[in-house]
C-alpha cells in the first residue's frame, strides 16, 4: 500500500496533509525519513512512524453497541439521530456502518463495522444466523401461537415466515415477557409476528447474534470492540 494513502486511511488528514508531514520529515519507514507519496508500505514487515510515534495499521473495525432507544441505525440521517453519531470521532477514517438495523424504539445488541465481508456474513438470507430478542408484549402467549411461530406465522402482507422459537419467559395477567429466536430479519418483523397472533410489543430489546451476545456491561449507548475470537466466529 502506498504511504500516503495509509496514513489518510488511519486518520491522519487528507493526502494533501499527508504530503506535507511527508515533506517536512515527519514520516520514517523502518527508521529512515521518507518524503515520496508513492512508497509502498508492507505493513507485516515494516514499521512505520509519525512523529516518533508507531502507526498501528487496521484495515478493518468491528464494534459491539448496546444501542439505545430514540437513535436510528443508520450512517446519517438529516432529521433524526443516528448511531454513528454515539461513536467516538476517532473512529471517523474507518466510514464505519450499522450491520443490519434496529428499530428507533428498539434497544440491544448492534453490531457495527466497516467490513463488508463480516457484513454479509451475518445479514446474508444464505447464512441463516438466528437473531435473539426479549420482548414486552400487552397480551398472553398460548400454547397455539408458540406453535404458529414453530411453524411460521402469515403476515399481514401475506408473506409467511421462516419456522422461529418463542418461548415465554414470564407472564402476569395480560402481559408477557417473551423470548424470540429467528433466522431473517423482515422490516418490523417480530413487532409484525406478535401482532400476527393479536398481541403488541412494547418494548423489544435484541440480545444475541448468533454465537455472540450483548456483552451486560455495556450501557446504553455503550459499545467496545470486538474481540478477535468473536469476530472469527462469524469469518471462519
């Protein structure tokens, strides 16, 4: 990779600023000043510094978000809030974007990068990664709507979905408390379920991707990096 182009990749301005650290000395490769834009860079096997200081080069981030209620998933947005915007500007250089989308109510485990590989493998029909939600519902869960989701539940547009799990987690008179497992992800689609079978959501909270769950530590608005055992979990 050419220098200029990975020092403007890991933030350090425009290529235009670039090439002035270039042309004052600032920039060594393996301890020698290099002034040339064009010099290509092995980032396995050469060192290189601004300032003094190393430049740890990461073509690829992947973020865990416990994404609050009133954001949306989006990378901009001219009227509401995004959750781009809850991201430390640091991050800027990397052009980072929600994997998949929570609703604006919605709170939970959201997932963000900017690899499109680690995007497709999670959101790609093909893959089949299940989706986890907890869910608030105004209405009783019976033994007949567990088994229309087992089997898949019509929507009001007609579109029948994949087989899902709910299980009931608690339930007080008209009100339940509901666990929700499904491998698609339809615009509004658990919202949609449940009102399928004559209930309402409240209040839903997603809570596991696949093998990777919402880390308990996060608040909302939170988010740390992945690890890179969890992100192989999805790459391998």
């Amino acid at each position: 990779m050419r220098i200029d182009k990975l020092l403007a990749n890991m933030g350090y301005g425009s290529r235009k600023d670039v090439k002035l650290l270039l042309k004052q000395g600032a920039v060594r490769i393996d301890d020698q000043p290099v002034k040339d834009a064009k010099r290509h860079v092995d980032t396995d096997s050469e060192t290189v510094t601004v300032l003094g200081e190393p430049v740890e080069y990461r073509p690829f981030v992947y973020l865990m978000m416990n994404k609050p209620a009133g954001v949306i998933s989006a990378t901009e947005d001219k009227v509401e809030s995004t959750v781009i915007e809850l991201i430390d500007p640091a991050y800027a250089h990397y052009e980072l974007f929600p994997v998949g989308r929570l609703d604006k109510d919605t709170t939970g485990l959201l997932l963000i990068t900017n690899d499109g590989a680690f995007n497709h493998a999670l959101m790609s029909p093909r893959k089949h990664v299940d989706k986890v939600y907890i869910a608030e519902v105004d209405g009783e869960i019976a033994v007949e709507d567990i088994r229309m989701f087992a089997e898949g539940v019509a929507l009001e547009d007609g579109y029948t979905t994949k087989p899902a799990r709910l299980e009931v987690l608690s339930q007080t008179g008209q009100k339940s408390v509901v666990r929700l497992t499904l491998s698609e992800g339809k615009y509004h689609q658990v919202k949609r379920m449940i009102a399928a079978v004559g209930k309402h959501v409240e209040q839903l909270e997603r809570v596991q991707i696949g093998p990777l769950e919402l880390d308990e530590s996060l608040q909302p608005g939170e988010y740390r990096e992945l690890t890179e055992a969890e992100v192989e979990q999805f790459l391998s």
